[in-house]
C-alpha cells in the first residue's frame, strides 16, 4: 500500500476527532459540482485538488479516521427518485457515527449515539429529499471496510477508484421498510426544504 507524503499525514493527524473531521471536510473542501460518474478521486486527490462529492468525502473521511486509529469503512445508502448517499463510519463505545460531505445540511455528521446503524440510517429519513419534496431514503447497506481495497491504493491511488463504486452498487441492501410500503408519507414542510438546502452550492 503506498502511504500518505510527509505533508498528507501532517494534515489528516491534525483531524483527530470526528467532528474535526466533518469540520474540515465542510470548510476546506468545495463540493464537487462535474457531472456524476466524471471522477472518483482518492483521498490524495481530493486533499490535492480541494474538491469531493459525497463518495470521494467520505473516502477522505475514512481515511483520516483510519490515521485516528478507526477502521475505515463506508454505508451506503439508497434512494428513490435521488442521489444515493455515502458516509464514513465510526465507533465510540459501542454506538455508531457517521460522517458526510453533502450538498445538504442535514445529510453530514452524527453523533455516536446510535446503537444501530437501522437506528443511525433512520436519523437522516427526514433530511433526506429530492427538489419535489419527497421522503427518498429507502435502503442501507452493510458497513464496508476498506483495508479490502488497500491493493489498489486507494488512500492515494492518482486514478479514479470506480472499483469501490461499482463494490457499493452491488452490495445487497437492507430495506428501511420491512412488510409495508412507504406510502402516504407527508412532503417535507418548507421550513426544513429550506433549512436542509442551506448553504447548498
């Protein structure tokens, strides 16, 4: 596996705690706004170029934490009629957290306070929502740990990391609604609309 430079290591150690993460990635990080499927930069990239969308945040995300001493490893989520979600996972005692570059303020950071990830995932249904309003997370998959792609590099790898993309698609997923379908949920009322659209690029 080819380590961080020197410079990259200085940096993610200053990121010691989570939140500094979700701070860093929210303050020194653009949103990344090419088209989808344009790129999938590495860690090494996006602390170079100072841009991500959500997959290539949280990868950097899961990065720093794994310099924490975290293992590094990603959710993803599903959506209908949306973007899909990636976060960054950690653990403090035994309760999930989460980190996440998005375009949307309440599709970041959580506290480890969940002693699920059902219980995690279920905290973001309400912020998560397309332009017409609707409720659109739908399913979440396994946590994945990327050491299983330590043999591409991809901390630091200079190309596109589709293959962990393509990884996460496949994964089965785990429905949010079990034996009943979500329908007749209420559209999101316009003060969380504008709320969660705060700040968006």
């Amino acid at each position: 596996m080819v380590p961080f430079s020197a410079d990259e290591t200085r940096i993610l150690s200053r990121l010691r705690r989570p939140e500094r993460i979700q701070e860093f990635l929210d303050n020194s990080i653009a949103y990344n706004l090419e088209p989808d499927g344009d790129t999938l930069r590495s860690p090494r990239r996006v602390l170079r170029d100072q841009v991500a969308h959500c997959l290539e945040g949280a990868l950097l995300a899961a990065a720093a934490l794994r310099v924490a001493g975290h293992e590094p490893r990603l959710l993803d989520l599903e959506s209908v009629r949306d973007d899909d979600h990636v976060l960054a996972l950690f653990q403090h005692h035994g309760h999930w957290g989460a980190i996440g570059k998005s375009n949307y303020a309440g599709l970041r950071f959580r506290e480890p306070v969940y002693r699920t990830l059902r219980e995690l995932v279920l905290s973001y249904f309400e912020h998560y929502f397309n332009e017409d309003r609707e409720k659109t997370l739908r399913n979440y998959s396994r946590p994945v740990n990327l050491a299983r792609f330590d043999r591409i590099n991809w901390m630091t790898s200079e190309q596109d990391l589709w293959p962990i993309n393509d990884y996460l698609v496949a994964l089965p997923h785990t429905p949010l609604f079990r034996n009943r379908s979500p329908r007749g949920l209420a559209r999101v009322d316009t003060r969380l609309f504008h709320a969660g659209k705060h700040g968006q690029v």
